[in-house]
C-alpha cells in the first residue's frame, strides 16, 4: 500500500490529548487492509499498522493568522493507507473544528525511528546553548556604538560645560 505523511495544526485552546485523540481516531477510522472500516471493528493491531509513525511537535507560531488563532499544534502522522482512505480521512479532518489545516503528501518510505526535521533541528538548537560573551563595542542592547558615543567625546563635551554653555552663546547672538 502507498505510504503517506501527514501533516495536521489544530487550535491552540485545545490540550495536547485532545490533538492525540484527533490521531487515536484517524487510525480507528482507516484500515490498512480494508480501506474504511466502521469504528466497532478495528482494534489495536489494526491501529498499529496503518500508523507508522506519529510526532507531536509542540505548541507553535503560525506564519499567519487562521481563523483568528496566532498559535497552533502541530502533530505529524506516518500512514500506511489505501488512496480511498486517505481521502476519507481528509474528509473527516476537514469536519472536525479542533483542525485549522492539514496537509498530506505521498511519500516512498516512512523512517519510524529517526526523528522527522522539525524535531531535529530542535534539539540543535538546545545543543547550542551558551554562545559565549558579547563582543566589545556594542551596547547591552547590542546596538553598534557611534561617533558620539565613545567616552572620550562624552568626557570632552562635559569638561566644556556641556550643551548649557553653548546654547548661551547662540542665544547673546539672536538678541
């Protein structure tokens, strides 16, 4: 049977069991070797072979917003499915409210132990850590340093009386 991945990013007011569940009955509802079977008849060893692989992926930002949330779940699903499935189960997803999109694509094979993309680069990110002190000449905001910046200036321009003095100057002209 055709392997498939997909894709699914459900509302963010939802808990990460409910969007568990949302996989939990995606796989009652496909049968890997029947197609659609009636939820009565599958039990687990059915379960367990159409869903290859599945990752929840967190919590995430969306690039946009989708039906007013800025924020959603995204949970990733390895199936082993009939084509005629696949589209039922796109059906279905489409009904459930919990579900802002989903995408599936059809892949040629389905790594079950490797950790997909997203989770990589994840834990990557948590490997790098410290990156070690600020360099010098930048402000603690990190913002470049400019002319007038420098301490010398500063010291120079306070030594003369500062700005005070120099508007006085300007205003014995105007008079």
């Amino acid at each position: 049977m055709p392997l498939y991945e997909c894709v699914i990013i459900a509302r963010n007011d939802v808990t990460q069991q409910q969007v568990e569940a949302i996989a939990v009955t995606i796989g009652a509802q496909i049968d890997g070797e029947a197609g659609i079977a009636p939820p009565a008849v599958v039990n687990e060893n059915h379960m367990a072979a159409c869903i290859k692989k599945q990752e929840y992926w967190g919590l995430r930002s969306l690039a946009y917003r989708i039906n007013k949330n800025r924020k959603g779940h995204y949970l990733l699903l390895g199936l082993d499915a009939k084509p005629a499935s696949i589209k039922e189960m796109e059906r279905q997803l489409g009904l459930n409210e919990d579900v802002l999109r989903f995408m599936t694509i059809r892949v040629d094979a389905i790594d079950a132990e490797a950790p997909s993309a997203i989770l990589s680069r994840k834990s990557d990110d948590r490997e790098k850590g410290f990156r070690g002190p600020k360099p010098a000449g930048r402000f603690e905001s990190g913002r470049k340093r400019g002319y007038d910046d420098r301490e010398e200036f500063r010291a120079r321009d306070d030594s003369r009386g500062g700005e005070g003095e120099f508007r006085s100057e300007f205003r014995g002209i105007e008079e």
